[in-house]
C-alpha cells in the first residue's frame, strides 16, 4: 500500500469516513487535481502547485483541509493562525460535510491559480 493510502486507512473512525469522503469531494470538485503524497502530506495538486491537504489536528482529533495560498482569501470558515502560507478549514467528523462552503472557499482558491 502507498504512503497516501497509509494515511487514509491508519485513521480512526469517525475521521476515516470524513477524510475519504473529503478527498472524494476534492477530486470531484476539479478533474485537473492530482492527489499525491508531497512532503509526507495527501496534497493535492493543481498546475503543479499545492491547492488543498488534508490532515488531522493531533489534538482535537478533528480533520482539516488546508488551502494552499489560503492566506489570500477571506472567508469567516478560514483559521489562519500563526500560518504564513495556508489556512484552514476544521471539518467535524461526526457532522454532515459543508460541501458547498468548500465549493465555496475552492471557487475563491481556484482564482488565484490563473
């Protein structure tokens, strides 16, 4: 099994359930986006360039997507934190997927790669 892989089914439930379905949500969003294991993260690309990775915050547990060039873009469901370069969206596990906020959040993205 690939490193990417590993990262998917090595999570606990319910965060398995959501990370896949977050990257089924991502894929489909553009055909253009690759998924690919990039500095031991699921990245995916677009125009070989970062857009989006998913992780897990080690302690709430709960998983994220980050949005490459994120600090660009404003949006009240955006964290930046002490982050330089993405931001993020805290995704609960146990709650439906805001799919149309990451539509969203991506339209706002997908912009800044033109």
């Amino acid at each position: 099994m690939k490193a990417i892989d590993n990262f998917y089914f090595e999570q606990e439930e319910p965060v398995k359930s959501c990370l896949l379905a977050l990257k089924d949500i991502i894929l489909k969003y553009n055909s253009e986006f690759e998924p690919r294991w990039y500095y031991r993260l699921p990245c995916f690309m677009y125009k070989n360039q970062i857009f989006c990775y998913l992780w897990v915050n080690k302690k709430t547990q709960l998983p994220y997507i980050a949005i490459g060039k994120g600090i660009k873009i404003n949006h009240p469901d955006l964290i930046q934190g002490k982050r330089t370069f993405t931001k993020l969206m805290i995704i609960d596990p146990i709650k439906d997927i805001p799919v149309q906020k990451i539509h969203k959040i991506f339209d706002l993205a997908i912009d800044l790669y033109q």
